[in-house]
C-alpha cells in the first residue's frame, strides 16, 4: 500500500491541533507557539511508532490485569517523554499527563475522523 505523503502531513497537522486544544483545557500543559506543538506532534509520532510499543509487549501482563486501562498510563509516559525532548512543550506532573493523554486521544480521534480513510477514495485519486 503506497503512504500518501499529503495525509502524513495533515494528520501531524491535526495532532498538533489536538495537542494545542489539549494545553487550553489543562493549565499545567503549555506550548510556547503552533511551531513547538507541530515539533511536539512530530516527535510524539515518532516516540509513539518506535518506543511505545516495545513498552506495551513490556508491559502486557500488566495491561491485561487492568483491561487495557493501563495503555492510559503508557501514554501519559510517552507525552511526558516529549517534554523531555521538545523544549516549548511542557507537562507538568503525572495526573496532568494521564489526564492530557486521555483528552489529547479523544481529541486527535474526533479530528482524525474527519480524514476520509474509504479504499475508494484514495483509488479515485491515483
């Protein structure tokens, strides 16, 4: 299957969107401009394909006990992660962090949601 470069692009755009709304329902989570969140979204990506899913085959019997409700915590670990690496986006404690990561997931779904994702679609562009 060939990655449309152009969807790449929109959906780090609309993660970044969704990590902007994220800091203005949280007063612990700041972003100093759009540029750092579109850094953030980026980086988050990149964390998200290579490290987190080395942690959740770590984590797995843990995540199995709790029904899958420990990925919440995973996540909340790799958004503090990108705090540690991007240095205009900032989460300030653990709780801000679960809770940004669950707001942050709902948020980038309903954006996320809005792409066309229909076989067809794409068929129709090439």
């Amino acid at each position: 299957m060939r990655v449309d470069p152009l969807l790449v692009l929109l959906k780090l755009f609309l993660n970044a969107v969704a990590l902007v709304i994220t800091a203005g329902v949280f007063t612990y989570i700041r972003i100093d401009g759009f540029g750092a969140a579109l850094v953030a979204a980026v980086v988050l990506a990149v964390v998200n394909t290579f490290i987190r899913p080395f942690i959740m085959l770590l984590t797995l019997p843990l995540n199995v006990l709790t029904l899958g409700f420990f990925t919440l915590v995973i996540n909340a670990m790799m958004l503090k992660m990108v705090t540690w690496i991007v240095p205009g986006f900032q989460v300030e404690g653990f709780w801000t962090a679960l809770g940004g990561a669950l707001v942050l997931s709902i948020v980038s779904g309903l954006l996320n949601a809005l792409i066309p994702t229909d076989q067809m679609f794409y068929r129709r562009r090439m």
